[in-house]
C-alpha cells in the first residue's frame, strides 16, 4: 500500500494531469476510482479535515447534480451527505498523504504533499 492515495476520475483532464505529475516524479500512488468506489460520509469529514477547508470548498458547483439537488443554501452536513451518496459532487483530483491532503485545482497544488 502506498503512502499516498489519489482520488481520481480518468475521464477528468485535471486528475489525469495530477496523476501525470506524479507519475513523472517516480511517485506512484494508490489509485482509489471514487466514483466506483465512494467515500463514505466519515472518510469525507476525515478529508476535509485533512484539507483544511470548509465542505463547500470540495464541492463542483458546476455539476448538472449540483443545480439538480438545489444545494445552494444546504449545510455542511446536507452537502457531505450529497458527496456521499453522489459521489460525482467531489472536487478531484484529491491526493492524500498519512496525515494531509491537498486538492488537485491546479493539478500543481500536489506538488506541496510530496516535497
């Protein structure tokens, strides 16, 4: 098992640029595909835990599920409980070290886990 793990969507240009990066550097992470396999509510508390932010800053607003759910106005709670169960709401690429994790927009900001 890898020290770090990616959550990854190969159609997403961004994530497959992350992984790219990685992969370039001789880094191989533990590929978890969150679409086929989706955090549970408490792995996404855990992550966003571990980002430091807020659980609307994980969120793609710009998703069809996004105006489809009306989460607009949701809580924190109703939002991570969406990402749970619709998995496609996940910002991505999110890699994740033992104790950290840094959000793939730009694909760049993964460098900061490994260096």
């Amino acid at each position: 098992m890898s020290d770090l793990v990616l959550w990854h969507n190969p159609r997403c240009k961004k994530s497959r640029a992350a992984l790219e990066l990685l992969t370039d550097r001789g880094i191989n992470p533990e590929i978890r595909l969150y679409l086929e396999d989706p955090p549970s509510e408490a792995e996404l508390c855990d992550a966003i835990a571990r980002l430091g932010v807020p659980p609307g800053e994980i969120v793609r607003r710009g998703d069809a599920k996004w105006a489809e759910l009306a989460l607009e106005d949701a809580t924190d709670e109703a939002l991570i409980a969406a990402m749970a169960q619709h998995p496609i709401l996940i910002e991505r690429p999110i890699l994740f070290s033992k104790d950290d994790a840094a959000i793939g927009r730009p694909p760049e900001n993964i460098l900061g886990l490994i260096y």
